[in-house]
C-alpha cells in the first residue's frame, strides 16, 4: 500500500528538448562557407538536390540570381520543415548531395537574399540582430516553378567581371566556382554560357563502377577529388603517383564542411583508391623512369611501407631511373646505391659536389631525393638512415658510411675553374673587358706597390673563392662577383685584383697570407691611383651598358642620376675656386 505522504514530497519531473541558441547558428551561416564561390556551389547542389535540370545564373558586382526548374516549395509544411528548421536530416535517396538541410544558410551571410518558390517569398537579411534570427514570408496567388533566387551582397564582389561571354576566365570568385562545380550532372549556366561539364560526356583514361578517372603526370595541383561533380578536396599527387581529377559516381563520405572525405568511413572513397593505387603498380612494373609524382610515392613507400618487397619487384625496383643526382639527371638505384660512401649535398658547392661524385669519392645525396614524402628532412642525420633503409628494403645490404660535405669542402676548397670569354652574358663581357684596359693601361706597379709582373685576367666559378690566381699569369675573378659592380660598386672589383697581385705564389687551397703579402697589399691599397681606378671603372661600365642598352641596377640609376643633377652646378676651370 503506497504512502501518500511519500508521494507529495517526490519532484516533479517534466522532459524537455535542448534548445540552439540563434547566435550559434548565425556562426554556422558566417562560418561553413570558406568563401562565396563555396555559398554558390551549395546552391547549385541544392537545386540539384531539388531535381533541377538546368540551372541559370547570372551574377554582377552587386547582386546575383540563380533560376532552377526543381521541385521547389510547394505548401507551407515543406516550407516550416525544411526552410524553417536548418539541419533537418535528409532520407535516403531523396537527395544527390544533400545530408543536413542547412547549406543555404551559406549564401545568407554574404548577401540580402530573397527566395521565391510556389506561392511563397523568404526574404533573409542576417546581417542584423542575431537574437531577430529569421526572415519575412510573404504568400502570393501565382505560383512560381521551381525556385527563383535574388542576392544583393553585402559587400562588392569584385571577381563579377570574369562572369562574362568571354573565354578564358581565370580569376576571381569564377575561377574557384567554376572549379568547385566542373563535373555536376546537369548543365549549369553563368551569365548565358555553360561553364560545367557532364562527366557521361567527358573522355576519361578510365571509368569503372565506382568513379570516372583522369590520370596527369606531374600536375602540381595533385589530384582533384570530386563528389559526384562537385570539388571535395586535392590530394597530394605524390601519395598516390599522380595528379590528375577523379569524379565518383556515388555518395562520398565527407565532412560537414564537405571540403575533405572522411577516408576510414566512406566505402567508396575505399574502392577508388584502391583503383588508384593497383593503377600505379601496374605503372611500376613496366616503368624504366619515373616523374616527380611516381619517384615520390615510390621513395615514401620504400620508406615507410611495411609490405614485405619480394625479391622480383626489388630487382625491378632497382633498374627504374627515379634518383636524381648532382647532375641533375635520374639515376638507378642500382647505380646511385651500389657504393659504400655517401654525403649529402649542401645545396651551396655544387662544383665541389660534382668532383666528388666524379671521382667516385662518395654518392652526393640530393635533398630533392626524399622531396614530398613523410621525411623529417630538416634533420640532417635522416638522410643517412634513409638511405640505409632504401638499401636494406632493396636487398642491397647495410654497408654504409656517411663523409660530413664539410670535411670535403675543407678538403677540396680549390676546386675551380676558368669560363670562356664566349660563355659569359654581354653585361659580364664589359664588366671584363675595362677590368683588363685597367690591368693594361695602369699596370700591376698600382695594384701590388709595383712588386707584381701584370697578370692577365679572366673570369672563373668557384664554391669558395671570390678570386685566385697561379701567382704568375693569371687572375681569376669569380663570375658571382664580376656583376657586384650593379650593387656595391667597382671598389671591391679593383681590391679583389689587388688582393690576388698581393700572392706570389697560387691562391688557391690552402695557403697563407704571411708578413710580405700583407705588405704589398697594403701599399697597394694605400696607392692614391686605387680609388681612381675604381671611379675610372665605374665610368667605363656605366659607359658600356648605355651602348648596349642594358637596365641599370636600382643602385647604380640612383647613383648616375644624382651626378647628373650635379652636373649643372659644378664650376668650370675658369670660375672654381682655387683649392687650398
């Protein structure tokens, strides 16, 4: 028998529903369209979700309209359940893209919009009070086919022109919004021109039951994932060895964003990579050389793949060219790996490099070796452990040492060279050409205090001289340096050769600069004739590159016009004051 005591003093208990608070959807509106090219594209799939045809719009600085022959809202249920409510589920099969009814609230935060549809207008305007959250309905006599939208943007849409008859199209909210609905399954109009294409209607490299597929060698933009037409996301081309564009003809599972797919919970995306990836394979087993997508995702697989290699496909593996050297041509692993030694280049001496692995000294690994794949490259030690797996994965065994590139630069720092007249640029020639009028007119007495015979001059590479000599016949200037009279002058120019007179013996690899080079350097720096010759280089170069119709550096303009506002001002012999 109860007690009707005890159940006076029980609490009341009542259910209620949480609720949304308006400001949080303002920010879902404001917020899940990454830009207006993505607000439209969420139209276009609207009015496919709709059952449209065609779809026409036409878009100016200010405002847009897009007109679609879809099913539309035709009494006010649909209308208080699906344009009223935002997020209301879609049921299976009811709809091409649709999951959550709320990707119309994209374009309201970007424009003034009013929606007409059967007999009803919405007229949305958010850029108001948030806690006014909503919008005015009017209810008309006539019907109107379909659903008819109008947008004045709250802000200029400056991309509008490229919206126009004319080809060639490539910037601007166009350009994305183009790109975003290329593949959709019906035809879509811009200002009177049809700008998507029917994937049914397209050629394809190949097509399956899962996705229509366009495979592009070394295409940098990587590979343009498409949901049923409508651009989700790129994707590394280097992960799968190849760019290219791939349309799926099902549902993809996608975030809420719909700018990435959900990869471990959409089946179709499962099918389609897997297509992908045997495609690659099927490359690989034919390929002698690889681009830069194929060697990339072969590199990270051999890194970072966890298949056993069987001893057929490493045999294979080795004789493909997708290792680039100092040379810059692709190499085999059988070739670039078959050595014991290896170092990795500094991206700086690239003529010390090149004598190393001309002399077989050790195998120069370039950084662009491991280029987009999941290396910490920033760690130098990686290199060297990634080499050691790449020969271990390879059957290749693990006999390996690793040279520092520094030992070698200390080691082989006089590596150098002597270029042509004839190789060098016209701006280089004239720069040259008054450094030897000045050799031959003033002789060696004004470069090293009169102890040095007059040398001939040339020009050179070098990683690590900017000058040197045989101490006897000649000077070398290094090409790097020749063009350093556009920005700091011909000073440096002139004590560089007065530097190199200052050896008596060659300045090149290791040498010294004992009591009697500081001696002649110094008295030649000292020469009253040192700061003329540079002002007499200067002259003759500015001289040589107004005949050749060479662009003056910023530096050197500057300099020339200032003396020439000067000019007018000097005084003439007749009138200057006598100096004291």
């Amino acid at each position: 028998m109860s007690n009707p005591d005890h159940a006076a003093h029980l609490p009341f208990k009542e259910r209620r529903a949480f609720g949304l608070h308006p400001k949080i959807l303002l920010t879902i509106m404001r917020e899940q369209a990454g830009s207006l090219s993505k607000a439209m594209a969420e139209l276009v799939m609207n009015s496919i979700d709709a059952g449209a045809t065609r779809i026409d719009l036409i878009v100016g600085e200010e405002s847009f309209v897009l007109t679609d022959d879809g099913c539309g809202f035709t009494t006010r249920d649909q209308l208080e359940s699906f344009f009223d409510i935002f997020g209301a589920p879609h049921e299976d099969g009811d709809a091409y893209y649709g999951r959550f009814r709320i990707g119309r609230g994209q374009i309201m935060s970007y424009a003034k919009t009013t929606w007409r549809s059967g007999p009803f207008e919405m007229r949305v305007d958010v850029a108001g009070n948030a806690n006014d959250l909503g919008y005015d309905l009017l209810t008309h006599s006539e019907n109107i086919t379909g659903c008819h939208i109008t947008g004045d943007f709250y802000e200029r849409n400056w991309g509008y022109r490229a919206f126009s008859d004319t080809e060639g199209f490539d910037w601007g909210i166009d350009a994305d919004f183009h790109n975003l609905i290329r593949y959709v399954p019906i035809p879509v109009f811009i200002n009177g021109r049809q700008v998507n294409k029917l994937p049914a209607e397209e050629t394809w490299d190949h097509e399956d039951e899962n996705a229509w597929y366009r495979f592009i060698k070394d295409d940098y933009t990587g590979l343009g994932l498409y949901n049923r037409g409508v651009l989700v996301q790129y994707l590394n081309a280097s992960r799968f060895g190849t760019g290219g564009i791939v349309v799926s003809k099902h549902p993809l599972t996608t975030n809420m964003a719909r700018n990435a797919v959900v990869e471990h919970r959409c089946p179709v995306w499962q099918k389609v990579k897997t297509t992908i990836l045997k495609r690659f394979e099927f490359r690989l087993a034919k390929a002698k050389k690889l681009n830069l997508d194929e060697a990339a995702k072969l590199m990270d697989d051999l890194l970072f793949g966890e298949d056993r290699i069987s001893y057929e496909t490493g045999q294979q593996i080795r004789k493909i060219r997708f290792i680039p050297d100092i040379f810059g041509e692709l190499k085999t692993p059988n070739d670039f790996l078959a050595g014991c030694f290896y170092t990795l280049h500094d991206n700086k001496h690239p003529m010390i490099a090149e004598r190393v692995q001309r002399q077989g000294r050790a195998a120069v690994v370039m950084r662009s070796m491991f280029a987009r794949t999941r290396l910490d490259t920033e760690t130098p030690a990686n290199y060297f452990r990634a080499v050691q797996k790449l020969r271990e994965r390879l059957g290749m065994g693990n006999d390996t040492q690793w040279i520092e590139f520094a030992d070698l630069v200390r080691e082989l720092n006089d590596t150098s060279t002597i270029i042509e007249d004839s190789e060098l640029k016209e701006e280089e020639r004239i720069v040259l050409s008054e450094l030897r009028y000045l050799n031959n007119q003033s002789s060696a007495r004004h470069f090293a205090g009169g102890y040095a015979k007059r040398r001939r001059i040339v020009v050179g590479e070098s990683d690590t001289l900017q000058a040197w000599t045989d101490g006897k016949s000649f000077i070398a200037i290094n090409r790097k340096q020749i063009l350093s009279i556009r920005y700091s002058g011909a000073a440096k120019l002139i004590l560089l050769i007065a530097h190199e007179y200052g050896h008596e013996e060659p300045s090149t690899g290791e040498h010294v600069h004992d009591f009697a080079f500081y001696h002649r350097f110094h008295e030649s720096v000292l020469s009253c004739a040192t700061g003329g010759m540079a002002d007499l280089l200067f002259r003759r170069y500015v001289s040589g590159i107004c005949k050749a119709g060479i662009v003056p550096s910023s530096a050197t303009g500057q300099h020339v016009r200032y003396l020439g506002d000067c000019s007018p001002k000097l005084r003439s012999r007749l009138k200057a004051k006598r100096a004291p």
